[in-house]
C-alpha cells in the first residue's frame, strides 16, 4: 500500500521511525489539531510542487491596455488588428510609431522644438550630424521618474542635419529640417512644436509576457488546488491510528521529533 505521511512537512522522515501495529483500528479519531495540520502540510507541498522552493510570484498585474491618449489608443488597436502602425497626429505635434519611419521635424528660428521622450527614459547623450546653428537644452517633466525632454531651437534658415538620441532604453533618429526664410514666410512649410513616440512592439510583446504569466500564476493555483484536494480529503469512517513509535536503539539515530498524530484511511498514511 503506498503511504504518504500527513502532518508533518517532514513526516516524509518519519517512515523509518513509525511501523504500524497489526490489529483492529481503536476507534479514534484525529482531533481538529491534527487534522488542520494536515491540510498546512499538504497545502505546502501542493504549492512547492507548483512553484519549486522559492514559492509563488508576487501578484502578478493584468496585461496592459491601449495608451489613454485618444488618438495613440486608436492607432494601438489598430495596430493589434491589422499590424499597421500609423503616425499619430496630434494639436501640438506627431506620435511617432517606434521603429517606422524616420521623423521629419521642421524647425523655426525664434521657435522651440519640444522632442519628448518615454516617461522614466533616461538620456545617456545626444549627437546633431552637424551642430552647427542649433541650440539645446533638456528639461524634466514631472521629477525623476517623469518624462524627458529635449528642446530644440535652430539659430537661422536653410539648415539640414540629423540628430541622434542614446537613452537608457532604446536609440531614436530623427532628420531636422530648417526651411529656407522665403518658404517659412510663404507658408510653405507646417512647423513642428512637438515630436514623440509610441512603441506597439513593446506594448504587445509587453502584454503577452504578462498575459502568460497570469496564465502559468491560474494554472499553478488550479494544480495547487487540485493538490489540496487529493492530499487533504480524508474518508473519517475509514481512519486507522494502531500505530505506535519504535525507538532506535542507537541514540544518534533516533529522530528529534515526534509527530502529534498518526494514522491511514486504508490508501494514505
């Protein structure tokens, strides 16, 4: 008959310390005491079974959402269902799909330029092709952890380069155009106040992990739960306790422990 200890979370050491006695069961039965213990230890080796010796995640948060932004929460579903991945435009400049095309930002003279990074995103360094006539600065949005932004101001017209941004997270180019004067003044050309990105491949790969991950925490809970119940419905009428402890003659093999309760439903011990 295979035997599982209960009890104890090392009753497993227990099997060479206990033998069971032949002859008619007793009559009693394990008090709530023992009986709640039973169900601690196997509720523990249910979840040790599922999770290994570290145990059980944090909770784990639900997958993200699209953006709350209106127009980027459009392009975010849209990309989802048919992987299109479209320029977001908005009152004071362009959402940039991360990884598409590369940004065309007309600048002023006598006009800023506002190129807004990831909130938390952390600039390493920043890199004009040709530096000459431009002016920059940086400025933070909301502390620490908030949102990085590079301000951009050309000194005069008629001015093409290139701009290269190193972040803690990623690497962004950008083509900096300054029209000539004649175009500015005619109209032209549309200025560009602002400049961002929004990044679908990340947000998707980003909602997958975390939608497996809740997916693997429901499993392992529901194994855990299927554990719980094999190892802790215990049949009353059935229980046996004529057991009794055997003493090792040798003092250092004895056990350092005695279990409260011990007894068999005719399957488990």
């Amino acid at each position: 008959m295979r035997r599982i200890l209960m009890g104890w979370v090392v009753v497993g050491m227990a099997v060479g310390a206990l033998a069971g006695e032949p002859g008619k069961d007793d009559g009693r039965l394990p008090s709530p005491e023992d009986l709640r213990a039973a169900e601690e230890a196997a509720l523990e080796n249910s979840m040790f079974r599922a999770w290994g010796p570290e145990g059980p995640p944090e909770e784990l948060e639900p997958p993200p959402g699209p953006p709350e932004e209106g127009g980027v929460r459009d392009a975010y579903e849209r990309f989802l269902e048919e992987e299109i991945a479209p320029v977001v435009g908005v009152p004071e400049g362009k959402v940039y799909p991360f990884g598409g095309e590369v940004p065309e930002v007309v600048a002023l003279p006598g006009w800023t330029t506002d190129v807004s990074l990831e909130p938390g995103e952390e600039i390493d360094g920043y890199y004009f092709g040709d530096p000459e006539g431009w002016v920059s600065s940086e400025a933070v949005e909301g502390g620490p952890e908030g949102r990085v932004h590079i301000l951009l101001r050309p000194t005069f017209f008629g001015k093409r380069t290139n701009l290269v941004v190193v972040t803690s997270r990623r690497t962004y180019h950008l083509r900096l155009q300054v029209p000539e004067r004649e175009k500015a003044a005619g109209n032209e050309v549309r200025f560009q106040s602002s400049v961002s990105w929004w990044y679908p491949q990340e947000w998707r790969r980003e909602g997958r992990r975390r939608a497996r991950a809740v997916a693997a925490q429901e499993e392992a809970q529901r194994l855990a739960a299927a554990e719980d119940s094999r190892f802790t419905s215990v049949a009353v009428e059935r229980l046996h306790h004529n057991y009794r402890r055997v003493e090792p003659h040798k003092k250092k093999e004895r056990l350092g422990f005695r279990p409260r309760a011990v007894f068999d439903d005719g399957e488990r011990t």
